[in-house]
C-alpha cells in the first residue's frame, strides 16, 4: 500500500467534480491510496475536498 498527497492549481474550462468551474483557478488537494500485488497496482482508493473547491467558486448571490 502506498499513500500519496497530490496537489492540483488548475483552471478547468467547464465543470469539475459536478461544480461550474468555467475556467477559474482553484488549487485543491487529493490524497491516494495506492494498493499492489506484486509490480500491479490492482486498487485506488481518493479523497479530494470537493467542498473546499466550491468554497474557491463565487456564491449565485455574490
């Protein structure tokens, strides 16, 4: 098993993770659980702040 923190500063053109992005920088973390059986990674599991990313996103009332 393997562990891995992955740093992501994009700015995707449409939707991300199910929200509006369009286009506008958001930096978000992703942690990965990588499993092996020998040389194969054979599962992965992720968990990403999706909330943190709409929290970077403006409100509709803004």
């Amino acid at each position: 098993m393997v562990a891995s923190r992955l740093v992501f500063d994009c700015s995707p053109v449409r939707m991300l993770f199910g929200l509006p992005v369009n286009g506008r920088r958001v930096r978000f973390d992703e942690t990965a659980f990588y499993e092996f059986l020998g040389a194969k990674i054979v599962s992965v599991r992720s968990v990403i702040d999706t909330a943190g990313v709409a929290a970077q996103l403006p409100r509709a009332d803004d």
